[in-house]
C-alpha cells in the first residue's frame, strides 16, 4: 500500500489516469457534436454557375430546384479559380446555344464526402431540371490524382508533424524540470528555442525529401519545403505554449487538441458542413491550415497565402503568450541560491 501511496502521489500517474478516461470521452465528444446533423447543411455547399444573357432563365430555374447555395459567375475562368481557391465546391457551365449540355467541375482538394454529396445532387438536378429537350451531363474532377499515396500526403505532411513536436515538447519538458533550479529560466527557454531551430532545419527537410521520393508534387521542392519549415515552426509554438501555461497536463491539453484539427482539417466533411461552432475553428489551429495550403501546393500549386498568413499569426501570438508567461514565472534557480546564502 505505500507503494501505492508513493505511485499516486506523483502528478504524472494522475496525469495517466486523465489521459485514459478523458482523451477517448474527448474523442467521441468532438467528433459527435461536430458532425452531427452535418447531412442536414447541404445548403453550405456552394455552387457556381456560368450564367450569361442567354442563360438567365436557366439560372433562376436552377437556384429554385438545387439544395445547395447557388452564386453566378460570368466566365468559367472565374468559376474555376473560386474552385480552387475554396470558395465553392463545385462549377457548373451550362451550354444552352447549341447543345442542352450541363458540365459540373469538381476539385480533388475538395472533401471527399462533399464531392459525393455534389456528384449526386448534379444527377438529380439534372433529372428535374429536364423537360421536353433532355439535358445530357459531364462531371469532371479537376487537378485529379490517381496515385493514393500522393492524394493521402497533405494529411501525413500537415498531422504526422504535430504529433512529432508534441511528443518532443514532453522530453523537453521533462529536461527543463530536471535542470531548472541548476539553471536560469531564460536560459532553459533560449537553450530549447536552440533545439526547436535544429529541428526546424532538418526535420523538414528530411520529410519532404521523403515526400519527393515518394510522389509528385505540382509546386517546387522549395515552396512545399518553406511552407512545411512554417508548419512546424507553428506546431512547435503551439505546444510549447500549452506547456507554458498547463505544465505537468500540457501533454493532455496538446492530445485534446487532435480531435478538433482531424475533424476541422476538411478531408472527410468540409467545415462549412460541421457543427456552427466548429466551422470556423479551423482558421485558428495549424494542421487544419496546414493540410489546405499541402493540398492547394502538391495537387496544382494553388495560391496558399491565406493558410500561410494564419500559421505565421498562430506562430506569433502563441510564441508571444509563452514569453509573457516565462517573463512572469518564478525564477527556480534563484530561489535556490538565495536559501543557500541565508
């Protein structure tokens, strides 16, 4: 009994016991509420129609008939480039001069279940919509990618890093408790800030080169390589910030926050899909950033500066919280001379 006495007396077997009845309640928690109802939001789908003069009847008609949130666009360069920009989920180019012809265009970035969702719907639409001269339909995916392990690579570039500094940032913690009343705090911070800038020179480079070997990629080694070194300077930021602030439970606070990036990261529901609350939680965690700007990158070197904004605010505020929050802590080593001199 006393050694179980001594066993239950250390933070970190409470912090054990935590981690094996809260992250599996987290889990289901999350992912429940988040995705509950998430079949009955079809109307946050959006749809872009090329409609000109000669189309106008058939736009109204199709706004009236589709479960989804129609917007007009005059050209369909204008239509794809809101595609790949994310602002819709799919294209629709109506042809009514010499043929009856409906071309719907769907992005391959796009989540799969949304893809399904619209792909389905168009057949529908296209049902209803024919009348006395039948409509015939295409689908076309754009910036397709057959190779699997290519389409899976934003998801393992953009998560696997999180999950790596997250499990590094509990060996560093443990290192500075073991040496913080021998140290100075400033020094411990700016000797692990030493460690974060190794890995963010080879860690990156050894997984994308990785990557490169592996699959094709539409944008250059360079511009996936510096957006992954902000990745993980990013991720890096964050979970020492939680550390900072939560010390022996930033490891359970760090695990709580992968069920919110998995479910906000877009690849199975587009967060236009999920619970309101969720829906615009994404902009504010990494991987959700990370994942759409890879994808954007590696499946046709799409603009990416709207995640890449977003991670460099995250890096900042989170950076700037832990330095506020070491500048006010007690200094260890200090209280510790100071005994010893009286």
């Amino acid at each position: 009994m006393k050694t179980m006495k001594d066993v239950f007396a250390i933070t970190q077997t409470k912090v054990g016991l935590m981690f094996a009845l809260v992250v599996p309640v987290l889990f289901l928690v999350v992912w429940m509420t988040g995705y509950q109802g998430a079949t009955e939001r079809l109307d946050q789908l959006r749809v872009a129609v090329v409609a000109d003069q000669g189309s106008a009847d058939f736009y109204q008609q199709f706004k009236a008939e589709s479960p989804f949130t129609v917007l007009q666009v005059n050209s369909t360069e204008a239509g794809l480039k809101q595609l790949d920009q994310g602002d819709v989920e799919m294209v629709l180019v109506a042809d009514l001069t010499n043929e009856q012809r409906l071309t719907f265009h769907v992005n391959q970035a796009n989540a799969e279940f949304a893809n399904g969702i619209l792909k389905q719907g168009a057949g529908q639409i296209v049902n209803q919509l024919n009348g006395d001269v039948p409509f015939t339909s295409d689908i076309i995916i754009e910036h397709h990618v057959s190779e699997f392990s290519t389409s899976m690579l934003p998801i393992i570039l953009g998560f696997v890093i999180y999950i790596a500094v997250m499990t590094m940032g509990i060996q560093f913690n443990l290192v500075t408790q073991t040496l913080q009343k021998q140290h100075q705090k400033w020094s411990l911070f700016w000797s692990k800030q030493l460690l974060h800038g190794i890995v963010l020179v080879v860690v990156p480079l050894v997984m994308v080169t990785i990557a490169f070997l592996f699959s094709d990629s539409a944008a250059s080694f360079l511009k996936v390589w510096g957006f992954q070194v902000l990745l993980t300077a990013a991720c890096i930021s964050v979970t020492q910030m939680n550390f900072a602030i939560f010390g022996p439970i930033a490891p359970l606070v760090n695990v709580a926050l992968i069920p919110f990036q998995l479910m906000t990261v877009g690849n199975i529901v587009p967060p236009s899909m999920l619970a309101p609350f969720y829906q615009l939680l994404g902009q504010f965690l990494p991987v959700p950033n990370a994942v759409a700007g890879l994808t954007r990158l590696i499946y046709f070197d799409g603009d990416i500066s709207k995640y890449a904004f977003n991670l460099v605010m995250i890096l900042i505020v989170t950076l700037g919280v832990t330095l506020i929050v070491t500048a006010i802590r007690r200094e260890q080593a200090h209280i510790v001379e100071v005994k010893q001199a009286s």
